[in-house]
C-alpha cells in the first residue's frame, strides 16, 4: 500500500549562522527546531531560507539570492515571492517560523508567536518592525489554520491582545543544546578562564542591554550586595547594547562599581557554554520574555539561577530557581547574597535546577510539531488544544 506523502514548507528565513547576535533568539530556535524534525515516510520538508551556511541532511533547502537578513528584502519575499515558491515546491501545508505568513496564500499554515513584546513594550522596535509584526499576528490569528506559542504566558497574551481563540493555540517549549552541561574538565576550564581573563568569582547575565531586561536593577543589586555581604565577584554583561542602554551606565557610575563590571558583548553561542560553567550564579531579572532560554541554559550548565517571576520564566525555572519580583530591588539584592553563600541552598538549587532543564527538549518540540502538522493537514480549518513538554 501506498503512503501519500505531505510536503511541509518552513519559511526559516530569519535563519542565521554568521555567529553574530542575529544567530540568537528566533535563529537558534528556527535552527534547533528544523534540525530536529525526524525524517517520515509521510512527510517531507522543504526548508526556505537565505543563509548559505545552513544545512539540514532531513530536508530539502530552497534558497533565495535576496538579501532576507534586510527586513524590506524579507517582507517582500514573505509576501511576494513565497507563494510563488509554495506553489512551485508543491507545497501542502506551511509553517511560518516567525509570525508572518503570506497575504495570499492558497494552502492551510501554521505560525509560531514567539511573544508579544512589541505590544507589550513597543518603544523597544522601531516602528515599520513593529507595525509589521502587529499586522502579521492579526493576519495570523484570523487567518492561520493554528498557531504556536513557545510558553502559556505568550499564549495568555496572544489571546489577550489580539482575541486568538484558545483551542487554536498550541503551546509547544522550547529545549537546551546538549552543548550546556555542567564542566567535566576543571582544568580545561581554569586553562580557558586563564586566556579569557575570566576572574574566578563571576556573576553571569546573557541578553540584551535594554530596559525590558532590567539590567541597570541588576546591577543596584549586585553593588548592594556586594556591600552586605563582602562579595568577591564580579558580574558579567554578556549581550548587545540595546535601545536605552545610558541608564546601564547611569546606574554603574551611580553605584561607582565599575571595575567590578564586565562588559562581555556579544559572545559566539559556541562560546557561551563555558562562560556558564565558569560562573557561580546566573541572574536574569527581566520584566518580560515570551520563553527566557538563558535560565534554562544555566540550569542545564548546573549553576544557581536567580530570576523574576514575570511572564514565562516562573514555566521555565520551575521551582529550581529563586525567583523575585523584578520590581522589588531588595528582594533581588537578598536572592543573591542567598544563592552565593548558603553552601546547602546551593546544592540544593544546582539538583533541581538539573532535573528542571532536563525536562526541556529539542527533541520532544520537534516531534509535537510534526504531530501538528499532521493534524492540519487532516483537518486544516479546525484547531486543536496541544501543549508539549
């Protein structure tokens, strides 16, 4: 008997392997999503992208000569070229990777919303991005056969703001490169420390430098308990200066703790494990994310996380972590004192912070995407309730 074969196209044209900060965010869950889509008997995939670096031995590559890194090039082809694309590739059923599917569109598609952060803080986008992305979701919640979110508090929001229907919307999270592990080698590490200038006590913070990452709070609370309790650390700010990154400075010379402060950058996501195992506390205070993969990083690394409890990270932490309001500087300041020298609370937060990101996988998001699609594709004007983890 016979299989009749699906052909799913992923417009993954946000794709990015220059090892620049474009490779993060979106990128790295278009790359890690489309590596772990298992070859079927059923289904094929064709993948649409622009990244001439990018290969994937489980689908079929289609790539454009536009500049789609541009955002103009990249809207033109999503809205243009890509049905044109579709319909040449024979294409049954899309997966828009990036909240923006075509106008005109002949065929049942899915779209991933990652968050709502340009509704939620729209100062942080400039404003033709911003008014893309905002008629994208509308398109894509009238008009998509289902809709994937990364957490249930993105979920919330796509349901709050823009009226989705919740039996529509199927929150599939995120998972950890097997490349975050705790260190093996102490030795390779001190010899890395020594050629990186890494200081042996280290406070760790991976994101942007922006106000919705609440940096320049992190940094009042480090000073301060560096003070209280005598600290030895340093922190480190590993990220792009973002959009009113002045009041990071503002608070550094305020609290006068420059040289306690290092600015890292951005720093190659093959890189970035280390600079986890080299760090005794991981603090991410930020004021919203639609999945927060650097907790989920540092759990996996086996180091203590201290994060707030806004939006998704309370999902993602579980209870491996301390978590504080990301308004409350002095609840922040005591999570870090707490989780450099309570030696068994420690201990304790490592184990679950362990268990906690082992129960996140690639893997297990790519198999509830396929199932997905085989969902819409049987019945693609209906939707369907899924969450995996």
């Amino acid at each position: 008997m016979s299989v009749s074969i699906k052909r799913i196209g992923l417009n993954a044209h946000l794709l990015n392997l220059a090892g620049n900060y474009r490779s993060a965010g979106i990128s790295w869950y278009i790359h890690h999503l489309v590596q772990h889509l298992e070859p079927s008997p059923d289904l094929e995939y064709t993948v649409f992208l622009s990244d001439p670096r990018a290969h994937f031995s489980n689908c079929a590559l289609a790539r454009s000569r536009l500049p789609t890194h541009q955002p103009i090039a990249r809207i033109f082809w999503e809205q243009l070229i890509q049905p044109l694309e579709l319909h040449r590739a024979r294409i049954d059923l899309l997966h828009a990777l990036a909240f923006a599917g075509p106008a005109v569109i002949s065929i049942p598609w899915l779209a991933t919303i990652y968050d709502l952060s340009f509704m939620r803080y729209p100062d942080s986008f400039n404003s033709l991005n911003r008014i893309y992305l905002t008629w994208a979701t509308r398109q894509a919640v009238q008009r998509a056969s289902h809709l994937i979110t990364i957490s249930q508090s993105a979920k919330r929001d796509l349901i709050d703001l823009f009226g989705a229907a919740p039996e529509r919307v199927s929150v599939i999270y995120c998972g950890t490169d097997a490349a975050f592990a705790p260190a093996t080698d102490r030795a390779a590490l001190d010899a890395w420390r020594a050629a990186r200038g890494v200081p042996d006590k280290l406070i760790l913070y991976v994101g942007t430098l922006e106000p919705r990452k609440n940096v320049a709070r992190l940094i009042r609370a480090f000073a301060r308990a560096k003070r209280a309790a005598r600290l030895p650390h340093q922190l480190a700010l590993i990220g792009a200066r973002g959009w009113k990154y002045a009041e990071v400075d503002e608070a550094i010379a305020q609290e006068n703790i420059a040289r306690e402060i290092i600015f890292a950058g951005y720093i190659p996501q093959a890189e970035l494990p280390r600079w986890y195992q080299a760090a005794d506390l991981f603090v991410y205070p930020s004021l919203y994310e639609g999945f927060g993969m650097p907790p989920l990083d540092a759990m996996a690394s086996g180091i203590p996380v201290v994060t707030s409890n806004a939006a998704s990270l309370p999902e993602v932490v579980g209870d491996a972590a301390l978590q504080v309001s990301p308004t409350d500087d002095a609840a922040l300041t005591d999570a870090l004192v707490r989780a450099l020298t309570d030696d068994a609370l420690r201990a304790q937060m490592i184990a679950r912070g362990l268990a906690q990101a082992a129960r996140f996988s690639w893997a297990r998001a790519a198999r509830a995407t396929t199932e997905l699609y085989r969902a819409r594709l049987a019945k693609p004007e209906t939707g369907v309730a899924y969450a995996a983890r």
